[in-house]
C-alpha cells in the first residue's frame, strides 16, 4: 500500500524555486527542504505530545531526538537512528558502570570519565559516517547520565532507563512520520545515485580530455574529482539502505566512484607520457584524438543504454588498436631511429591502452554489467585510519572533560553537571571535523539562535496557557524556521544545533513550567559550555597548518618507501585514499582560497599520487617471465632502495634514471617481440616516475612553505 500523503491529488514535484537572493531559503523555499521541515516538525511534535501523555521527567529530549536524527534522505536518518540507539545503550550501560565503581569519589570519577571520553573520541575518528556518531554519543550519553546521577547515585538505573525512553521514543516517531511522508523511497534512490555517478564520471571524463588534448584542468578542479569521489563513496551506504535487496548495485556503485578515481589518476600518468615523449606518430596521435572525441560523447551516452552499449563497444575498438599498434610498433626493425620512434610510439599506446581499460571497467560497472564488470570489491575506495588524529582528539577531549570538571569542582557551581555535560558534548562531538573551530563556533552560534528564540513561548505564552494546542503553535515556527534553515547549506551548521536546542531550553515538564531564574541559570550553564568547547579547540592541540603540512609530508613519503617493502605492501586505494584525505583536510583550512601555494600543494600531492601509482604498476614486474633476468634484477634493486628512508628523491630519481636505461638497452636489443612489449610497459612505469621526480615538487623539499590561511586569490 501506498503511504497516505502520497496518494493526495495536492502533491507537487520537488522542483525549486530561485533562490538567487539573500534569505530565498525562509521565504521561497525547494518544496524538497519545506517538506523536510514540516515533517520534521510534526515528528517533533508528536514525539512531545507522547513524552507529555506518557508523563515523562524531561520530554523535551524526545523531540530533540527526532530534530538530531532527521535527514535529507530516509538512509541517513535509518542509519543515523540505528547508531543513535546503539551509542546510548552503550553509553547508558558505561555511566551505570562508572557510578557503581565510583560512588562519593569525584576525582577517581572524573578521571574515569575523562579517560572513557577520550577513548571514544578516539574510536570515534577511526571510523566513518554515524559508526563514528555512535563512538561519540557513548561518549556524551555516559556523561549525560552520569552526571545527573552523581548526587543521587542509587537512582541511575531509573535515570539511564527514562534517557533510552527519550531517545527510542523520538527514534520511532520519526521514523514512522517518514514512512508516511516518503513514498517510493527505493526507486528514488536509484535515480539519486544514478545521477551522482553520471555527474561524477563526466566530470572525470572532461579532465581526462583536456588531459589528453594538452590542456590540463587546474589542480582545484582535479582534488573535486577525488574529493567528490570520496564523499559519494561514503554516502552509498545510506543509499544501500534505502535501495533494500538490491545490495548488488550498490556494490557496482562503490567500485564505480573507485574506477573514476584510477581514470582520473591514470590520466595523470598520460600527462608525464606525453610530457616525455612530446613527439609521436599518427598512428597514435589518431588513437589518442579519438579518444578524445569518445569522452567528448559520454555524457550523453550515460543516460541512454543503447549509446552506452555503442560507447562501450567504441572503447574496445580503440583498445583492440592500441594492442594493433604496440604489436606494430615491436616488430623487428633496423635503424636506430626508426626503432627509438617506434619505442616512443608503444610507451604512449601501451599508457592509452591501460586508460581504456580503466574507461572500460569503469563503464561496465556504471552499466552493472556482471559478465564484462571485474570484482566490485577490487575497486573499492577506503578511508585510511588516521592514528595520529585519534590520538590528538582523544587526549583533547580527556584534558577539556578533566578541566571543566576541575572548575565545577573549584567553583561549587550549581549548574555544574549541566556545564561538564555541554563540555563533553561538544568536544566529542567535533572531535573528527576537518575544521574543528568552525564547527563547534557554528554550533554554539546555534544554541545563542535557540535561547533567543525560546524566550516567547517561555515567557510569554506558557505563563498564560497550558493548552497543549497553544504550545504547539508557539513552537511549531521556529522549528518550521529551523528545519528550512538545516536544509540550506550556508546555515546548516548553526541550524543543526538551533533545531537540537530549541526544545532543550523550553524546560518542558508536565506538572510545573521553568521559572526566570531556572531558566536562565540553565541557559547559562549550556552556553558556557558549548563555548568551553570552542576554546579547547582553539588552544588545546589545534590544527596548526604547518604542522599538518610537515605531517602531511611525511606521512606520504613514509607510504611511498612503504611501496618498496615486500612485508608492509601499500595497495593501491590506501595510496589513493590517504593523499585525498590529505587534500581535503588543507581545503577545509584554506577555505578554496586558490592562492598560490595551496596550489602548490596540490601539484604536489598528484604529482607524489601518479608517482606511487606507477611505482605500483612497476612493482609487479620484479617477477614477470616475459622480462629478461636482469630486468627483474634492475627493478628489484631499485625497489629496495625505494624501501630505505634514506633515499631521497635526488637517489630515487637517479637510480629510476639508471633502471630506465639499462631496460632500454635491453628492449633495444632484444630479438622478441613479446619481451620488447614487456620492457616498454615498464619503460612507460619509469619515464611517469622520472617526470614527476623531475618536476618542483613540495612534497620533496622539506623547508617549502606552507599555504598561509589567510591568504587571498
């Protein structure tokens, strides 16, 4: 059966109205975000009027839940509540085991709880989407209950118990208010990461093409791509929600967004091909023009089959010319300079080759195409666990929890448990942000927007009325207001944190309503520490860009020695993953200033990225049989030198130099046809590798300098 609202004859398309002007997103809203927010604000409303007829302690926390769990897309609300559930079970059963062990014993408490919120936030940054929420809420739910309970410690069961009562109650009724709103949620999701994937792989193909055609995108446009890429990648676990069964097609989307990262990166390769070899016959200049011209028509070909089917078939034609050509271009010859011609030729057909596979796999699993798709797992795009930041965000957030507890301690503060608990929550939270500063100051932003605007239905309309209807209607707008606002990008942050806060400083109660003085007091209490938080994150182990750019440095490096050692293998989507995470981290801090040295930076990093990749194509050929013994030898030696520290980049790119003619003399001079072939697919790995090496490279001069935040374009 179809959800009720769905089969009403008033429904309009989601199609936007301009939102062009200053403030279009309150007074000509997408009918996509106005949706959200009205239902939305019933769930809340719903979820208080239950908490009110169930005579809960505190009801306002059930609509908090369900502002904190709602999503734009039914996948990230499903996933984000199942977490939310799973964190405060966690946490609840933590803070009955922290009171029961430390009953009357505030500094062997506190320590305790310092100690299980840095772990938290610690787990908290090794993982990814609401899996690193639910860390964090385990965190802060310990210390909401916790907290509550440290005067009156035999009731925490009672306490632990009314909080998991809040949080499944508000869980369920937006839930359920979702289920009726939505209709058709799985083929909407189909459409959606359809979409995403055809907008992604031509924006790739586009860089591809002006690659190709001798005009490379700026280093800005290339880290989108990735970055693009990486973000899609985590969203598709909320999409694999929405789409049920159909987990097979999720899988292909992954290693899509993988594939469309190695075309991209591969096409960096072709760049240093063609920078190396700048001359070429027409035989491959026509490969490599129709290329260009077949990436010129993919977008269009991704929205219809049967073009796609004639694209596909397209691009192994021209593979079936580039193995025509290489087999061409090896066959025996007797003049030198025809045979160093030819050579030049194969390297440039032997990187268009490898190109159009990758274009290849990549449409066969945008088409999810069983018989022609490799393994979808082959190709998927992981984030790398990132220690050194787990570190510093658990010891933050232990140092901020053990402050804040030393001031309540100090001050005998009334309000004390409520400021220790904001602390926590604040700083577990953001803890795993690119920019920890920004998000913490929008979100007590936030929180200032939620105290002003509780001021009416405080103190002037709960005074005169415990109507439940009067209530609804006093806060029901400025949760409308809110949820419009969390829809639009410039206001999200600070929005997010007014929806959750709004309700919390309405001091809801059943049998009484807040005086001034309480709310105030309480008020107070919340605002301070929400902005403790973004103290600590403003002088507790900040970011500090050169730091990040020396950690940055030789972190890359360190996994580029790590490619030459035969016992700690680097694979090829950890190579990937780690610099884009590099990147995105320098751009949240640079806010996409362009400035020169972010450019700089950027280079770098893709220089260093095709760098490692080739390098990683090369490492397979130490045990090729179709290449000579010495072959393999050369490359062995160059690989352990590779795996010492020690090599510099001056070394490596000597010692490349030295494998890539000693493998050309023998391609040189060697009688078979299928060995020359073997030698020049190396010989194309070295001369990427001996471009970029050659290339100004930050990455490889340690006392360049860093992008400076305040810069200008």
């Amino acid at each position: 059966m179809r959800p009720f609202l769905s089969r009403l004859p008033w429904r309009l398309p989601a199609r936007p109205f301009t939102t062009a002007l200053p403030g279009a997103w309150l007074y000509a809203p997408r009918l996509t975000a106005a949706g959200f927010s009205l239902r939305t604000t019933i769930a809340a409303l719903l979820a208080l009027a239950i908490a009110f007829g169930m005579e809960l302690g505190e009801p306002q926390w059930a609509p908090m839940t369900v502002w904190i769990v709602a999503q734009g897309t039914r996948g990230e609300s499903i996933s984000k509540a199942h977490w939310r559930i799973v964190g405060t079970l966690a946490g609840i059963a933590s803070a009955i085991v922290l009171i029961a062990a430390f009953p009357q014993s505030p500094w062997l408490f506190f320590p305790a709880l310092s100690l299980w919120v840095g772990l938290c936030t610690a787990l908290g940054t090794l993982v990814h989407n609401f899996r690193s929420y639910a860390f964090v809420l385990t965190a802060y739910t310990c210390a909401i209950v916790a907290l509550s309970a440290t005067a009156i410690a035999d009731q925490v069961f009672t306490l632990a118990m009314a909080r998991g009562s809040y949080i499944l109650l508000g869980v369920i009724c937006e839930m359920v208010v979702g289920m009726v709103c939505l209709p058709n949620v799985a083929a909407q999701a189909r459409e959606a990461v359809t979409t995403q994937l055809r907008q992604i792989i031509t924006q790739a193909a586009m860089a591809v093409r002006d690659i190709l055609a001798g005009r490379p995108p700026p280093e800005g446009d290339l880290h989108g791509i990735f970055s693009r890429a990486l973000l899609l990648n985590d969203r598709i676990e909320f999409s694999a929600i929405e789409v049920g069964r159909e987990k097979h097609a999720v899988a292909f989307a992954r290693a899509t967004l993988g594939l469309v990262t190695r075309m991209t990166s591969r096409g960096l390769g072709m760049r240093s091909r063609l920078l190396a070899i700048p001359g070429h016959s027409a035989m491959a200049g026509a490969v490599i023009d129709d290329t260009i011209a077949l990436l010129g028509l993919l977008p269009d070909a991704l929205g219809d089959a049967r073009a796609l089917a004639r694209m596909r078939a397209d691009m192994a034609h021209l593979t079936r010319r580039c193995a025509d050509g290489i087999a061409w271009t090896a066959r025996p010859m007797t003049d030198s300079a025809a045979i160093e011609a030819a050579t030049g030729d194969r390297i440039v057909l032997q990187g268009m080759e490898l190109l159009l596979h990758e274009i290849s796999h990549l449409l066969a699993c945008f088409a999810d195409d069983p018989r022609k798709a490799l393994t979808p797992g082959r190709f998927s795009l992981p984030r790398p666990d990132n220690w050194h930041a787990a570190w510093h965000n658990g010891l933050r957030s232990g140092v901020a929890v053990l402050t804040a507890a030393l001031i309540w301690e100090t001050t005998a503060w009334a309000q004390g448990a409520l400021f220790v608990t904001f602390v926590c929550v604040v700083c577990a939270r953001f803890a795993s942000f690119s920019n920890t500063v920004l998000a913490s100051a929008a979100f007590f932003y936030g929180a200032v927007w939620a105290a002003m605007a509780a001021v009416v239905p405080v103190f002037v309309v709960m005074p005169l009325t415990s109507a439940y209807p009067m209530l609804c209607f006093s806060i029901a707008i400025p949760m409308f207001i809110g949820g419009l606002a969390t829809r639009n990008p410039s206001t999200a942050a600070m929005a997010a944190s007014f929806s959750n806060f709004f309700p919390y400083l309405l001091g809801l109660d059943n049998h009484s309503r807040i005086d001034e003085l309480q709310w105030f007091n309480t008020t107070f209490a919340l605002l301070s520490g929400l902005g403790f938080g973004v103290l600590v994150f403003r002088y507790v182990l900040p970011f500090n860009l050169r730091r990040f750019c020396a950690l940055f440095r030789a972190r890359t490096l360190g996994n580029l020695h790590r490619i030459g050692r035969t016992p700690a293998r680097m694979e090829e989507d950890v190579w990937i993953g780690g610099i884009i995470q590099g990147m995105e981290n320098l751009i949240a801090h640079m806010g996409h200033r362009g400035d020169r040295l972010t450019d700089a930076w950027l280079h770098g990093a893709f220089s260093v990225m095709t760098i490692g990749r080739n390098l990683l194509y090369l490492r397979d050929f130490r045990g090729d049989p179709r290449i000579p013994a010495k072959a393999r030898a050369d490359l062995s030696a160059l690989f352990d030198a590779l795996s010492h520290a020690a090599t510099g980049p001056a070394a490596l790119a000597h010692q490349v130099r030295a494998t890539f003619e000693r493998l050309h003399g023998m391609e040189r001079t060697s009688g078979d046809t299928g060995t020359r072939i073997a030698l020049s697919a190396a010989l194309g790995g070295l001369i990427i590798v001996a471009t970029e090496l050659g290339r100004g490279n930050v990455f490889f001069t340690p006392g360049a300098a860093c992008p400076d935040p305040r810069a200008r374009a």
